[in-house]
C-alpha cells in the first residue's frame, strides 16, 4: 500500500468531520452557550434577532407560551417572570420563528437560583384570621374574581419602556416573605408592601388597562391593571379609588390613594406583579431595561 492509499481514510474522516462542522452551523436549531442567571421572583429577558422578514416569533417556557415584542425592526424581546416558589434548577426556553418559509429555533436556559426571602409575624384580631363560614364564602368568591382579573391579559404590548414606583414611601422588602401570622404559618407575601401615609397618591406605574376595581375582604379596596401580554399589576389596601373598570390609564395617571383597608395593620401599599401567572418582585420591573 502506497502513502497516498494510507492517507486516504484519514482524509476521508476530516472531510466527514469538516462537513458535520458546518452542518452545524448553518442548523436552523442550536442551544445558547451560558444558561441565563435569574432568582426566584426575578424575570429573565430573552433577545432574539431573526433578521428582518421574521414573523411568528414565539417562546415556550414549562410548556407555556411566552410572547415575543419587537423593539426593533429585526430584533424581539421575551419577558419570562419566574415565580417566587419556582424550583431551583436549569429550565429550558425554546424560541422559534419563520423567515424565508423556513422555521427557525433558538434554545436558551434559565438557570434559577436561590432568593432570600425572610419571615413576617403579624398579630391580628382573631376575626381577621379565623374566618366564620359567611366570611370564608366571600374570600372565595374574591379569590375566583381575582383569578380571572389574571387570566384576562390582552395579547399586546401596552405598556411603554420602563415601569415607575407607584408611590413614594418606605419599601418595606415584603416580597416573598414567608408569614406568621398569630402563631399560624400562612402564604408567602406575593408583593412588595410601600409604608407611606394615608391619602398619598397612587400612580399606575405604566400604560395598562383598569381591569378590576374592588374592595374585598384580605386586599381591601383594589385595583387590577392589565399591561398586556400577561403582565399584570395590582394595587391593595387603598382609602378610595380614582379609576373605575375598562379605564385606559397613562404612566403617571392617579389611579388611587394609600389607605388601609382590608387585612392590614397600618396604612401602606401592597404592590404586587403577575408576568405570564409567575408572581415576581414588581421592583424587578423598575430595575429592567424594556425597550
């Protein structure tokens, strides 16, 4: 056997290898490179590029949809909100869309990591806590209405760039908190509560829809708004209300005023979030760049 017949194997498995290489890179599928760093309560923003001409820009995150925005011609954003209980560990994002009638993919990773979250002990008149049956009837009837406020976001961007502090006040760094509450372990604190006086003005943070207006028996008198593309927000314990039910409002717009009613010990603002059903730190949103 000559040389040339002795190189020709070797040869043979470069070439394969070199066109397994490039197969590779021009696959319409491949995974990010890191996973994406975020705490429980955080949100993650996922960037793609598609080119210009992309469309049905799509997310998939634990077998839910995520939406995609534009921000610029070409370039999309995905906001996943990862809840405050959500399980440690690496969870998969698949992003798919279509260009030149052909269906592309891009898979990231969401690493979660640990949040410290700190415990609340309250002490409240027994009537507050041990409800009676009339009482607990209520509680679940506002509980269904409260649910279905959640579930009705609209699939557009409504909001525009960043999101305000609706008060001005003390942030207290309630969220997550696991609660005692006469002795008896309750329900984390699913939002941020804001000290400030009774009759401070309360702002919407964004631009949104008024989805719900109520006074219930735990939240008191409240206010749901929706941002669209499941990113909803919530205003709790308020002395009275300045917005009522389908009412379009402005970043900026009074929506209400601090009180405290409902189940409260002193008069502050219970400010909470819902991205996609996770409960995350609406500060998180104050921190993020949107746009």
């Amino acid at each position: 056997m000559n040389s040339l017949q002795q190189q020709m194997p070797r040869n043979k498995t470069l070439f394969i290898a070199t066109v397994l290489f490039f197969c590779f890179l021009l696959s319409p599928s491949a995974w990010a490179e890191e996973a994406i760093q975020v705490k429980q309560g955080g949100l993650a923003r996922i960037v793609v590029k598609p080119g210009l001409g992309a469309t049905s820009v799509e997310g998939v995150f634990k077998g839910g949809s995520i939406p995609y925005f534009e921000i610029e011609q070409g370039e999309f954003v995905a906001l996943i909100g990862i809840d405050m209980d959500q399980a440690l560990g690496k969870i998969p994002f698949l992003s798919t869309w279509k260009i030149k009638g052909k269906t592309v993919k891009q898979r990231d990773v969401i690493e979660v990591q640990a949040a410290k979250f700190g415990l609340q002990e309250l002490t409240l008149p027994k009537k507050k806590v041990d409800l009676d049956a009339p009482t607990l009837k209520r509680v679940r009837q506002e509980k269904r209405l409260m649910r279905a406020a959640f579930g009705q976001s609209v699939n557009e961007k409504l909001w525009q760039g960043s999101f305000l502090p609706p008060v001005k006040g003390k942030r207290q760094g309630t969220f997550g908190r696991r609660r005692l509450i006469n002795g008896q372990p309750k329900r984390s604190h699913t939002g941020e509560d804001i000290s400030a006086p009774t009759g401070t003005p309360i702002i919407a943070p964004n631009h949104g829809k008024v989805v719900l207006v109520g006074h219930f028996f735990f939240n008191g008198r409240s206010v749901v708004i929706d941002h669209g593309l499941g990113l909803i927000s919530m205003y709790f314990h308020l002395s009275a209300v300045d917005v009522k039910e389908g009412t379009m409002v402005k970043a900026g717009d009074q929506i209400g005023s601090v009180g405290k009613t409902g189940r409260v010990t002193g008069p502050h603002l219970h400010w909470g979030m819902r991205l996609n059903s996770a409960k995350i730190d609406p500060y998180a949103l104050v921190d993020t760049k949107f746009d």
